[in-house]
C-alpha cells in the first residue's frame, strides 16, 4: 500500500509485514489491523470536494495516510487502506488503551496545486472507531463509522440528512483476551457527569484553567491504571444540563466536535431517591434543583478500563476492606511554555502544588452486594487532608500528586494530546525528547521533596499540615458545599446474583410440591341421595294421585280386596299415561340416572360392543331397583325421629374461637379449633400458617416447620409461606435454607418492604453488613414508594383513613402482613399501652431518621393506641408479633450491640440500625407479657383481654 511522503507517514508507520508477527516476538504481542474500506457521501460536507486521502491515528501516533483519492460524483471514495500498530499487555498499546481510546479517521481535502506551489490540505471530516468488541472476544468487526464535519469545514453546505461516513474493519489474527481472562475478567466504565455547586472563586473570565478529576483503579494484575478527567467546561447558571445526552472520549486531540460522543452511549439520570451516594434524600431535593441549576463544571466524560481476573479479585478485596473509594479533583492554571522561560526553582514549586485540591469519598460497598453492576450518585467534594483520606480509604500518596510531572508535560506541550495518551504512550519520533524532558522534571521534583520533611509520607500529621499549606482553597469545597456527579458500571456483577429460577429448583428440592388430590368419593354418595330424593318425590306425587282418585281408606282384606286394588292399579295406570304425568315422572328420574351413572360408575364414554352395553344395562337396572326399594322403605315405614343436626361452624368461628382459646391459655382448646379448620380444607394455606403461627407460640418449632412447609408445597412462589420458612430455618439455625428462603421471596416480590426488611436482618445476623446494607435500603425506597402512592391515593380521604386506622384491628391484613385469620387477638397480637409505645416509637424513630427518611412526620392520633411512626423495623417487629417470631432477631440484635471491639469498618448506620431493633424488640416482648395478664373481658362478649400496667 503506498504511503505518502512525509516525517508522520514515514517514520511512525508501522511496515506492512508487521500483521504478520514473526516467531521471535513474545508471545503477549499482537498485531490490530484497521482497514478503511471507503467513504461515502463526502459531497455532503462539501459539495467541491475532488481528491481526498485518510489519516489513520491512534495513541496519539499516525499510522498511516491513505494515497490520494478521486471523489465519485456520488460522494463515494475508495480508499482501501490498511494500517495496523502492534499491541502488548503491558506496553503502550495495552488493554487499557484498547478499552478507552478509539482510532482517529480524519479525512483531508487535498487542492489542486499551483504553480510554484505546493499541495494545500484541509481536514473535512473525522470519525472514531471504537476497538472495545476485540476485548469482548471478536476477531474482527466492520463498522459504518459516521464522519462529523471539523470545526473549519465549511459545515454550512452540510445537508440535514446526510449520511456520510467511512466504512471501516478492525481484525486481529487471534483473540487479545483468552478465553479465561474474558469470563473471568470484567470492564469497569467510569462517567464523570459534573461538579455542582463549586466555589465562588471559579470564574469564567481571567486565566485559562483546567479543572480535572481523577481516580486510580486496578487493572492488570497488582498494577494500578489512572483515569484522568481533563478539560471539565465551567459553565454559567441557567439551564440545567439536558437528559439523557452523550458521554464523551476521555481525548482532547478530536478535532470534529460530534465526534467526540461515544456512539449509543447517554447520561439518562433518574430520579434522586434512585441514586446510591449522598444528597438523595427529600430534604435534599430542593438544594440540588438549585445547585444543578448554578454555576458548575461538566465533563460528561467517560472512562474505560479492562479487569483482568487478578485486578478483579484485588477489587473485590479493596472494596470489603475499605468501602470508600477517592476521587481527586483540583483546578490547575493552563499555561504555555511560549509566554517565557522561567526557573528551575519556580517550575519545581509549581510541579510540587496542586491548587483547589479535593476529594470525595465513593461508597462502592454497593458493588458487592449480588448482581450489582453499577452505582450513580451525588458525593460530597472535601479538601483534601491526608489523615483523612488515610483514615477513610486507607490509601496513603495522592494520584494527582504522583501524575504533577506528567500533568506539567500536557499543559507545557501540544495541549491537544488525549488525557491518557499523555500519561501512558510512546511516540518513536518524539520518545527520546520527551523522556528526556520527563527525567529532568522528575529529578528537580525529588530533589526539592527531599529538602522538604513535612511532607514525607512517614509522618501522617506533618503531612497533614503540609498539604494544608499548600492548598488553602480545598476548604471552599465544604463551604460552597461542592459536590460530583458520577457514575461507575461494571460489565459484570462483581457477586453473582441467582437467578430466580435456580432458587426456585432449591426449594422445591427441600420442600416437594403436594401431589393433586384423589378423584372425589362424595360425588357417587351424593347421587344416590338425589337417587333417592327423586324416587321418594315420584312416590309421594303418585299416592297423592291415587287418594284423589280412591280415597285415603285402603280395601278390606280378602279375594275381592286383592280385585280391587289390581282394578285400581288400572285406572291409576291409565290416569297417569293419558294426562302425561307417567312421562313427566320418568324426566325427573332420568337426571339422577344419568349422575349415578357418571360419578358411581365413572362411564362417561360410548360403549365398544352390544355386549358391553347390555350387561351395564343389567347391573344398572339391579342397583337401581334396590336403591328404589331402600328409598320407599325409608318413605313409607316411619323410624324414630332423629336427633337435632350439630351446628356446623363456620370457618371464621373457629378462628375466633382459637384466638380466644389461646388468650386464656387454654392451648390445648385451640390446637383442636386449628386442626378442625385444617381437616375441613387441606389446601387451605391460611390454615396451616395459622397454626404454623400458633405452634411458634407454643415454641414448638420443629411442628411449626412442618406446617409452614406444608403450606409451602401448596404454592411454591407463596411469598409469605416463604419468609416464615425462612424465620423457622433461622431458629433451627439452618442459615443456608433460610437465605434461599429469603432470596427466593425478594425476587418473586420485589416490591415487598417486609420480604427485603427481614432478608436485611438475617444478613445482620450473619454479619454480612454489605448485604444487609443493601436489602435495608431497597426496603427503605419501596417503603418511600408506597407511602408516596397512599398520599396520593388518599388525597382527600385523609379523616376516614384516619379513623379506620385507630379502629380495631380486622382480621385480614395487607400484602405486607401475614395471618388474616388465625393470628392471635392476645399475646401476638397486643401492644403495650400507649405512653410505653410512643416514648419507644419516637426514640427509634430518632435512630432511624438520618438514614431512613422515609416520610414526614403525622400526628398521632387522639383516640385508642397511638401510631408509631410507619419504618420498615416497625412493620418487621409488626409482622414478627403477629406470628409469634420476635424472639428469633431479637436475640441477634442484642448480640450485635453488645459485641466488644467492633471494627471501625463497620457502619455507623447498621450499629444505629441495631440500636433501633434491640429497643423495638424489648418494646413488644414487653408487650407479649402484658397482654398475656387477663383483667376483665369487654362487654362485646369477646374474651380480649386488657394488659395490666406495671
């Protein structure tokens, strides 16, 4: 392929037969070919356009000009030119750059030369060629990259509807991950949205500055990879930034402004109560309106790292053993080595400081919960103090202080390389200047830190003072009350989450479904009866017929007696077939025949043969004629009267009756009524839960198992026969069942507050802080949603609503509770009195506040019990009451508490968290005692009983 005359052709090329590694290179290197194939409707950005030639770059290095190319009078020019740059795990191609920056097509117009004069070239148009799909596994990818117009094109022919743009195709000759570094790898993409709220000393006039972000996160290995955020535009108050709009390369040397979006890649935004950082609260509402309204920094930039398996363990570890994650920012004053030399002393000083240095605290902890992928939110900007940061994330060098040097070179050089490209590549006709001006700038920057023992990373405080001297401005951060927008994705979750289906083979494996119910025997009983009632009704209706026609006095005995009734069993006969009561008789039998035959003989289908169907004729005619002869018997010969029918109970009654049994501790009484409703309907799994919570009572946990299974193999994906599976697995300290238990119920009802609730206190129980985390805030966000969508659904409905709620309670309960019949109106069910209720209430709600904030304060009502404030521990201790299982956390919260030397690593909220749980426990266990005290039953004849005070 010819290559044009010139220093950047010629000399950063690589040859042609590089595609093609010979056996000596390691086997770690590759070779990527890129093929620009052709362009196409190029007269849309000019419309004179006659010859053009293609540059490809990447890295900052040109690999190649195509040969000068006629344009078609279509706009279409064939190009068909091929450059390729050699890559290495750990050279200047590597997979970090393969991942985040994209090769260059710029397209330049050529003019036709004059006399004495050279070629004149213009840039018309650029495109970018993401290499990301090589990392995910592809071989080779052929893309229609779009070609956006440059800044000095003559953009105004552009037609509305163009589609010009460049063919082009990336192969390699093998795969650059294995296939065990791409399953067991992953991609980490880091958005770095905006700064709000920054300080009133960012202006936009004065001085050219460059506000930048950085962060370091691992990459290969035990190495760790800067992700630099340069160039962030201060804008103006006014309009908030709009959504969803495209991320940006992390690369300043795009020359064509719409190339610098990522294709098929948006900010999209969500609501703040979505959002994993901070300031997502209510009370934080109108403050980030405001702020993201004001004055702030945008980079709308997107960073690109690839994990190998290694880093992703060293993640993982990071992140468990510290949750919080740096992020530096600082503004640094652009300036150009044409403005003057200057110093050797005033360029140590100024590579030595870093101005407005800040830093916010990522809580990445998120990440490790199952099937995590990403986190987005508002964190705090704070000046940077290395104590704190020491403290917090246990790192002790600043990333921006360790990149000052090479910050120096991209601000003193060209200004248009890319943000990591400056930090990381070699380029072979500039290599030997720039290291050389590298080492220079490193050395003087030593010997200046060596002259300086403040700042020595041995003494943590000293260091402290130091940075504080050199960065006043950090401090106007917490004043202004800075804080960044920021968005972290991993291509893979770094816990796996189980798939709904897996957890559902579990439990059917521990609990198999119930077989279906034998065919029903009490529909051939119930036929008979009919059987007989009709037979007896045909009987009554024709002696009625004969009185009418002979007269109630029977014929005397004798000869003549016998003629008589045989002459009278003539006319009857006659009488019955000429008025057609004969044939409407023989209707109303036929009926009870034919269910006879359907439920007793189970014949539903035609007969095969003749045969077959007269001897069934037979059989059915005897039995029949026997049934007849037991219903006339049963008619005409009068027995003794029988005894008065039991009153059959009805189903509520019995739960009633239970309830009352179980107040006045007569347990044996109410065993019987729950085993009463049981063998009325087996598949009733309201029953079984009831007694399940009633043998809970008892403390009989091994029979409460047995129930709360049996209700389970009815329904498997019944949420609460679930959770109480779970809560009975946890008392036996079966931890592993209950956590399929648990998980299994969260994923069949995601927007269950109880189900994520009580997930987040057996996790606390287990020590899992990470997952119990986790399970309390999507507990807390459902809460806030369905909170949010009662108020709006009872608007105006706010005093009825008001009154029900202080009533007394009904004995079917919500989606979120459990027991609509059979829970107990006395010890499970009762709450102390109300001054005990409110002082506990309000202190757990004093607790719970900072981190909960689930809805605005309502007062308690005047009448009956008052209202605690509605949390998700209130429903939880509500919903444990209610089936007689609050001593199963009970008992691990108060172990939690009373632990010594609990780590500084656990949070502050989960402590708060277990604070609130141990005084909500104590409240209803005291609660459960009081009410089991009887005083005097109400004058409604109902045995509730009323808890005496202590």
């Amino acid at each position: 392929m010819e290559v044009p005359e010139g220093p950047s052709a010629t000399k950063e090329s690589f040859p042609p037969d590089a595609s093609a590694p010979g056996e000596s290179q390691p086997s770690l290197r590759n070779v990527v070919q890129i093929t620009v194939v052709k362009g196409q409707d190029l007269k849309s950005i000019k419309s004179d356009t006659s010859i053009t030639l293609v540059r490809v770059e990447y890295n900052g290095v040109i690999l190649g000009d195509s040969s000068k190319t006629d344009v078609l009078p279509n706009g279409t020019a064939n190009y068909n030119f091929t450059a390729n740059f050699e890559y290495s795990s750990d050279g200047p191609n590597s997979w970090v750059d393969i991942a985040q920056k994209p090769v260059l097509l710029t397209v330049i117009e050529v003019s036709h030369k004059e006399k004495k004069q050279k070629e004149k070239t213009m840039p018309l148009g650029q495109a970018v060629l993401d290499l990301l799909p090589l990392l995910q596994g592809q071989c080779s990818f052929t893309v229609l990259a779009p070609l956006y117009a440059v800044s000095t094109s003559p953009s105004e022919s552009l037609h509305p509807e163009a589609k010009c743009a460049l063919e082009v195709s990336a192969c390699t000759k093998k795969p650059l991950l294995s296939a065990s570094q791409l399953s067991d790898g992953n991609f980490l993409s880091v958005t770095m949205e905006a700064a709000y709220s920054v300080p009133e000393a960012f202006v936009p006039t004065g001085p050219s500055q460059n506000y930048m972000a950085c962060l370091q996160v691992p990459a290969v290995g035990k190495k760790e990879v800067p992700l630099l955020f340069m160039n962030g535009v201060l804008k103006p108050g006014g309009e908030k930034e709009p959504l969803p709009r495209p991320k940006k390369w992390s690369l300043a040397n795009i020359i064509a402004p719409g190339a610098l979006n990522i294709p098929n890649s948006f900010i999209l935004g969500g609501p703040y109560e979505d959002e994993d950082g901070e300031l997502n609260k209510t009370k934080d509402r109108e403050f980030r309106i405001q702020a993201e309204s004001a004055k702030r920094i945008v980079w709308d930039t997107e960073g690109r790292c690839y994990l190998d398996p290694a880093a992703v363990l060293i993640l993982k570890k990071r992140i468990a053993e510290c949750q919080y994650w740096p992020v530096e920012v600082c503004r640094m004053p652009v300036t150009s080595s044409s403005k003057g030399k200057t110093s050797k002393a005033d360029k140590g000083d100024e590579d030595r400081q870093i101005f407005f240095h800040g830093v916010a605290y990522v809580d990445m902890m998120p990440l490790l919960c199952p099937g995590v992928k990403r986190i987005r939110g508002a964190f705090r900007v704070f000046a940077y103090q290395d104590s704190d940061v020491l403290e917090k994330t246990k790192r002790q060098q600043s990333v921006l202080r360790d990149l000052r040097p090479q910050i120096s070179l991209i601000k003193e050089g060209s200004g248009a390389s890319g943000t990591s490209s400056s930090l990381s590549r070699a380029v072979p006709s500039k290599a030997q200047r720039e290291d050389k001006e590298k080492m220079t700038r490193e050395q003087e920057f030593n010997r200046r830190m060596s002259h300086a023992p403040k700042v020595q990373l041995s003494d943590i405080a000293e260091e402290s003072a130091s940075v504080t001297s050199l960065s006043p401005e950090g401090k106007q951060y917490v004043e202004a009350g800075t804080f960044l927008v920021m968005e972290m994705k991993l291509d893979k979750a770094l816990v796996p989450k189980r798939l709904q289906e897996e957890l559902t083979k579990r439990v059917k494996e521990m609990i198999p479904p119930r077989p279906p119910l034998p065919p029903r025997t009490e529909g051939a009983k119930k036929a008979v009866e009919d059987y007989h009632n009709h037979v007896a009704s045909v009987a009554v209706a024709i002696l009625s017929e004969y009185h009418e026609l002979f007269g109630k006095q029977p014929p005397h005995q004798g000869a003549a007696a016998h003629q008589t009734l045989e002459e009278q069993k003539r006319q009857l006969n006659f009488e019955l077939n000429s008025s057609g009561k004969y044939f409407a008789f023989k209707e109303q039998l036929k009926y009870a025949v034919v269910k006879i035959v359907r439920e007793k003989y189970l014949k539903t289908t035609a007969f095969e043969t003749q045969e077959q169907f007269q001897a069934f004729l037979s059989e059915l005619y005897v039995y029949l004629v026997d049934q007849m002869h037991v219903a006339l018997n049963q008619l005409l010969y009068e027995e003794a009267a029988s005894p008065a029918p039991r009153i059959r109970m009805t189903d509520e009654q019995l739960c009633l009756f239970a309830r009352e049994a179980e107040v006045s501790k007569d347990y044996k009484l109410a065993s019987l009524y729950h085993q009463q409703r049981i063998a009325r309907d087996q598949r009733n799994i309201q029953y079984w839960l009831d007694y399940g919570a009633f043998c809970l009572l008892l403390e009989d946990t091994l029979k409460a198992q047995e129930c709360f299974r049996e209700a389970l193999s009815l329904d498997p994906h019944h949420v609460q026969s679930l959770l109480l599976c779970g809560i009975v697995a946890v008392v036996l300290q079966h931890y592993e069942e209950a956590e399929i238990f648990f998980e299994d119920a969260c994923c069949l009802e995601p927007c269950s507050v109880l189900a994520w609730t009580l997930s987040g206190l057996f996790y606390e129980l287990q020590n899992n802080n990470i997952q119990a985390e986790m399970a309390f805030r999507e507990a807390k966000k459902k809460l806030q949603a369905q909170q949010a969508r009662e108020r709006s659904i009872s608007g105006g409905e706010g005093g009825k609503k008001q009154s029900s709620a202080t009533s007394v309670r009904s004995s079917s309960l919500g989606s979120e509770q459990l027991l609509p019949e059979g829970v107990p109106d006395g010890s499970a069910n009762r709450l102390p009195e109300a001054g005990e209720e409110h002082a506990l209430a309000s202190a757990a709600a004093e607790e719970e506040a900072p981190e909960s904030e689930t809805a605005p304060e309502e007062p308690f009502p005047v009448s009956g019990h008052s209202q605690p404030p509605c949390t998700i521990f209130m429903k939880a201790v509500e919903f444990l009451m209610k089936v007689n299982a609050i001593q199963t956390f009970a008992y691990g919260r108060a172990v939690l508490v009373s632990l010594v030397g609990c780590p500084r690593s656990t949070q502050p909220s989960l402590r708060r968290f277990s604070d609130c749980h141990v005084k909500l426990s104590a409240f209803v266990l005291h609660g459960r005692k009081s009410c089991l005290k009887p005083n005097r039953p109400k004058s409604n004849g109902r045995s509730i009983f009323k808890g005496e005070e202590e």
